[in-house]
C-alpha cells in the first residue's frame, strides 16, 4: 500500500503533472522546425525554377541573333533576357560547326540561410528546329 499525500492521492500522481505542457511544447518545436525546413526548400525550388526560366528564354533570345532573325550579338542578348527574368548569365556558348545552336547558363542568388550553398543554376540549349 502506498502512503497517501496530504491530498489523499498517491505521491506518483504529482510526478505527472506539467508533463502535458512539456508534451506541447516539444511538438510545437518540432512542427516549427519543420515548417521552417519545408518553406526553406520551397525557397530553393522557386529559385532553380526562375534560374531554368532564365536560361531557358535567354537561350532563345540568342538563337534568334545567332540565325540573323534579330539583329545583335548572340550572347550580349542572352545576358541582357537573363537579367531581365533575374538571373545572371554564366554561360553562353555557340556550338559549332553552324554556330546557330546556342548553349546558355544562368544563375539565381539563393537569400538567408540557403546563401551559403551557392546559387541555383539553369542550363538550356535552342537553335533552329531540325529538318524533318
């Protein structure tokens, strides 16, 4: 039999008490650190989305000055496309022998706490449509 408290109750009852306050906080910890982690990812995909957007029209745009359709030169186009959709030419390259198919890179700044793992980058290649 185990000895009564003041109260009447059992002494193990009050070594329970508080424990569900402990309980909610420990998972509200846990689900901010989780929502923290998924809004940081979703940073990362919006990113890579607008680095691919960018070097996918900036590809474009340089095939267009390398075909003659417009006139300039194929690279300084791609730039001036990837800094207008907010990203920033790495790389633009005509492939040979033709030299009408255009490979171009851009990259995208990540911000806050993803800076430190470098930018997201996009790759993207055009040129005029195959002969069937």
């Amino acid at each position: 039999m185990h000895p009564a408290s003041a109260d009447g109750a059992p002494p193990t009852a009050d070594r329970d008490r508080g424990s569900g306050t402990v309980h909610a906080l420990t998972l509200s910890l846990v689900l901010g650190v989780l929502l923290v982690t998924v809004l940081l990812l979703a940073q990362a995909g919006v990113a890579t989305h607008r680095a691919g957007k960018a070097a996918d029209l900036a590809a474009l745009a340089a095939a267009d000055v390398a075909r003659g359709l417009v006139a300039g030169e194929p690279c300084g186009a791609a730039a001036r496309v990837a800094r207008a959709n907010g990203a920033q030419l790495e790389l633009c390259e005509l492939v040979e022998p033709e030299r009408v198919v255009v490979d171009v890179g851009t990259e995208v700044a990540l911000e806050g706490p993803l800076a430190r793992f470098g930018a997201a980058r996009g790759v993207s290649r055009a040129g005029p449509p195959e002969d069937p």
